[in-house]
C-alpha cells in the first residue's frame, strides 16, 4: 500500500498563502482592497504576520532574543518567506519589508525605522483613500483590522459631531468625515496628525474639522470642563504609553475604567463610544456593566483577513435609558 503523498517542506508556506489568498479573493475584490493580511502565523515553523499592500509586502516577526543556531535558522526562513512571497503574489526582494515587532514600552514602540523615509504611496480600501509608509515606522500608518469599524462609522456618521482620541493618522476620522459627520481629531504626535490631515486632502474631505495636538488625557478634560458633547467618541489608545508629552503614563488595563467614564461625561445621552484595545488577555473593568449599557461587539469589527487572530477586542458603549 503507498503512502500518503507529503508536499515539500519548502513549498508549505507556499501552498498555506495560495490556499489563505484563494479564501479572501472574493472578499478583496468584493470590497475593493489595495492592503489586507495573508498569512498570521498559520504554519509554527514560519510564525509571521504578512501583509500585502498593493504591490509590496510587509513581514513582521515577533522580536525575542535568540541563539546562534536560532538566528541561522531564521535567516533560512525570512529567504523562504521572501521566495514564497515572490512565487505567489510576484512581489520582488526589493519590495518586502522585514520588521520586527519587540515588546518594548514607552515612546521607544513609536520610534522611526526610517525617518528620513518619503516613500508614501496611497493604498485604496473602497471608498477610501489611505496614505501608507512601509520604511519609515514599525507600522504603516493605517491599522487593517480597523476595516469593518471604519466601514460602519461610514454608514452612522451623517450629521453627528464625532470625537477621535488617539486618532494616529486618522482612518477612523475620514471614514467619519466623508459620511458627513463633523470630527475633531486628537493626537499627541504632530507627524500624525499632518499625515491625517493629508489623508483627509487626499479623500477630498472639507468643512469644519479640527486637528488637535495634545495629551489626550488632559484634552479630554479639557472638553469636559468646556461643556463639549459628541455624539459619537472614538477611543483606541495604545495598551502603554510613558511619551514624554504627557503627564502620567498610561496603562490601558489600569487606566480604561477612568478613561471610559471621562468619555461618557463628553457623549450626549443617545451617543455612542466605541472603546478597542490590542492589549491580550484584557478584562473590561466590571463596574462599568453597572453604569453603562455595554455591547462586545469583537465578532464583526475583526474583518475576514483577521478571523482568529484575536487582534483586538472592542466594545460599543451607550448611557443607560431612564
């Protein structure tokens, strides 16, 4: 009796990025798609994450220090996974980038790659226009797994005076904006918010908009204290962050039950806050399923590229009703 027939080792992360891209084709066209992940750690001996933008390719490893052996085993694999990516998407050497994602805290996880880096290119995700840089930072300047949130902020936003904290380049802000919605967008980082702001010229977007550098934390309070209300709020803070620009530091486990009630007190009484976080293992603080209506709604703001991957975790946030 023969044997089951065994593809080549070589040519299994091959045969797993035919096989993922063949499940999300129809969804890529379906919704018009420049940018999506392929491949999140499918196969253990390659535990990557890869995504394609257009016609380039961005690889991430999970940083851990490593042996001799297991650095020479690596490099085995990174040219496995640049030849694997070549065969299947036709993306050349020179067009893949290898990051490494280390657990680091404090600005050190903002830092450049490549700060003198212009290589800005436009990546479309219907009927979006995102400007993405591949060299210069550890991310590129748009959050895929954010793809349904902006979807659905596209479809509620019309006429609603919309709040994004932490906006980074602002996605979430020209999904708002384009649907007609009037947003103030607030970041610490003014290379951010001048790279939201030209996401929003290069989506044709105009009217009253705000782009606002500050600590978020204090600005919050700042909108309080000025009587400001929204009536949609957008909270996506980082898990930690000890910038040198704000007060105190910020840990979103610690700190996401002051922070979400400092939101409601800015949310009109038919508003909505909608609160994610990457952070693993987080555990919503239980005092607020007492003074607030809470939703999980995880299982369609993780898009089909995403399913499993566990990338976030996000909520939908209203006052109680008397």
């Amino acid at each position: 009796m023969k044997g089951k027939t065994v593809a080549p080792a070589e040519n299994a992360l091959q045969n797993r990025l035919r096989k993922n891209y063949k499940k999300l084709k129809s969804y890529i066209a379906k919704n018009e798609l420049e940018a999506f992940r392929v491949y999140h750690k499918d196969i253990p001996e390659f535990p990557y994450l890869i995504d394609i933008y257009k016609d380039c390719a961005v690889v991430y490893e999970q940083g851990k220090r490593i042996s001799e052996e297991e650095e020479e085993i690596r490099d085995r694999h990174f040219k496995e996974v640049e030849q694997s990516i070549q065969e299947v998407f036709g993306i050349p050497a020179d067009k893949q980038y290898f990051k490494t994602r280390s657990v680091q805290k404090g600005k050190s996880q903002y830092g450049a790659l490549n700060e003198n880096s212009e290589n800005f290119f436009a990546v479309q995700e219907k009927p979006f226009r995102f400007l993405v840089n591949l060299e210069r930072y550890l991310d590129t300047g748009l959050f895929l797994d954010h793809r349904p949130l902006r979807q659905h902020l596209f479809k509620t936003s019309s006429g609603k005076k919309v709040l994004n904290l932490f906006c980074y380049t602002g996605s979430l802000s020209v999904a708002s904006a384009l649907a007609g919605g009037e947003v103030t967008s607030i970041d610490m980082s003014r290379t951010y918010l001048d790279w939201a702001r030209k996401n929003f010229t290069i989506n044709k977007i105009e009217g009253r908009h705000r782009f606002i550098q500050a600590d978020v934390l204090k600005e919050l309070d700042a909108l309080f204290d000025r009587g400001e209300k929204f009536d949609i709020i957008i909270l996506d803070p980082p898990s930690f962050s000890n910038s040198k620009r704000m007060e105190a530091e910020l840990d979103i486990q610690r700190d996401h039950l002051s922070l979400v009630k400092n939101c409601m007190g800015s949310l009109n009484k038919d508003g909505v806050l909608y609160f994610s976080t990457n952070k693993k293992k987080f555990e919503l603080d239980p005092s607020l399923l007492e003074r607030f209506m809470i939703k999980k709604i995880s299982q369609w703001t993780v898009p089909q590229d995403f399913h499993g991957s566990q990338i976030h975790e996000a909520f939908e946030i209203r006052h109680l009703q008397s």
